[in-house]
C-alpha cells in the first residue's frame, strides 16, 4: 500500500459555520472486544450496492405510420407551472452530538443504529452499536457514518489519547486505520488551532487538534474519504463510501463536503 502524503494545512483556525441549538445526543458507551480493522469497516458502513433493474431495450417492429392527411394532430399540452422552490429545503442540516458535529448532505436520510430497549426483558442491556451517527443516500447505496472506539482497541498505551497524532504521521496511522489492500489517492492532516480556555485556575492554553484525512479505494469496488480525530480516549472516524466510479461521480462531492465538516466537540466548544 502506498501512501501519498500532502502537505499538511498548518495553523488554520477553524469557527463554527453555523448557529447550532441546544438539544444534543447524549453519549453512548463504547463497544469492547472488537478488533482494530473492524473500525473503518464500521465507520464506512459497507452500502448494499443494490443496482436498479436495468431497462430491456424491445425488438419490435414499429407499426407503419398512417398517410399524412389521416394523421390527427397532436392536442397542445397545457403549459406546466414548476412549483417555486424550497430555499430551505436545499440547506442541510447539521447533525449534533455531545461530542462532534457533522452535515450531512441534505438529500441524505438519518438511520437509527442503536438497538431498541426493553426495560420489561430480564438481561443486560444490549451492546450498543459503536455508529453513533449513520446517514443513507436516497437510492440506499452510499452511506455517511460516524463511528467512536477506545483508542486502546487500535493500539494498546498506558496515556490517555487525546490526539490522532500519538498514531505517528499520515502513514504510520494509514497502517492502523485502513484496511489491508486499499489504494490511497490522497491524504492531508489539518490542524486546528485551538483558542486558550478560562478555568477555575486561570487561562489554559491547549494543544491543536489533528484531524487525518484519507480518499482511496478498497480491494471490494468501494470508494471511501474518511476523516480520523482522537478525544478523551476515543477515536472518531466519520467516514463516507459508495461504489467507485459512476456512484462516486454522482455523491463524491457530496461525500467529500459533509467529511471536511466534520469536527469535534467538548464543553460546548468546536475543536
């Protein structure tokens, strides 16, 4: 596997692009015991890939037309009147949680992955399911997702991981996250300077928050750009795939727009 490494965009202080609301997802304890490749599976969520039924074309002789002067002419149609258009129909939505914010594309229709509770049942609590946030195209074959897992089941420490780049450079973190056999076309590290915070104690100046990005694809035909961030412990993979080719052409930027949206949240604050 090759990596290509562009240069990373040093110093870009990010703010929020919109006004986000109070209400927000509570957080969802992680799931354990799942092996580190399982990750990106999760994060991009394979798509069904279900293709439509393709149109049979007909060998049929046409009938011949009649005379001319027996031909009946064709009523006018009334003329249609387009409705006017929903300008905020077109404007997505930003998907909040407690701990990062996405937008997914507008068309895109979110899918509920935890599983449902019974309170009345006898038994633990179901496992619940490591995408806090999944997103489906329309005809169901291209998927935006988020995914949270210990940073412990990618690689074992004794600190606390609280940025992606403990994982080393665009490459070494490349052989932790992707799957065995994937082409990388392009991966980039932004780097978000983060504004001092007012504690108890006084300012506190924190670190930058390192976000690695990666487009390639898998051995299966899948085309996947995924954006990578640590937190608390936590690793944060909002990862976006769809078949390569006509598939990526129709949602690539789609996907890729709602990725680079992608940030973290802690205390209220963007990071």
């Amino acid at each position: 596997m090759s990596i290509i490494n562009l240069p990373s965009h040093l110093g870009c202080k990010q703010a929020a692009r919109r006004t986000f609301g109070p209400s927000a997802r509570p957080p969802v304890p992680l799931k354990q015991g799942l092996c580190r490749r399982e990750l990106l599976q999760l994060s991009i969520a394979l798509p069904f890939l279900a293709q439509g039924p393709a149109l049979a074309g007909t060998n049929e002789t046409p009938a011949p037309a009649a005379p001319a002067e027996l031909q009946t002419p064709p009523a006018e149609a009334p003329p249609s009147i387009a409705a006017p258009a929903d300008p905020a129909a077109a404007v997505p939505e930003p998907f909040l949680d407690l701990e990062f914010q996405v937008v997914p594309p507008s068309s895109f229709k979110f899918v509920d992955t935890q599983p449902v509770y019974n309170p009345d049942l006898r038994g633990p609590a179901p496992e619940p399911s490591p995408v806090r946030a999944r997103f489906d195209s329309p005809d169901g074959s291209t998927v935006l997702s988020v995914v949270v897992r210990s940073a412990q089941s990618i690689r074992p420490s004794i600190l606390q991981v609280t940025d992606v780049s403990v994982f080393g450079g665009l490459e070494e973190a490349a052989k932790l996250l992707l799957p065995r056999g994937s082409r990388v076309l392009a991966a980039s590290a932004l780097q978000v300077v983060l504004p001092p915070k007012e504690t108890a104690i006084g300012t506190v100046e924190l670190p930058p928050k390192n976000y690695y990005k990666y487009e390639f694809t898998t051995a299966n035909g899948l085309h996947v750009v995924m954006s990578v961030a640590a937190m608390k412990g936590k690793i944060f993979v909002c990862g976006g795939s769809t078949a390569a080719g006509a598939r990526w052409e129709q949602y690539g930027s789609a996907l890729r727009e709602a990725v680079d949206s992608f940030r973290l949240r802690s205390d209220n604050r963007v990071l």
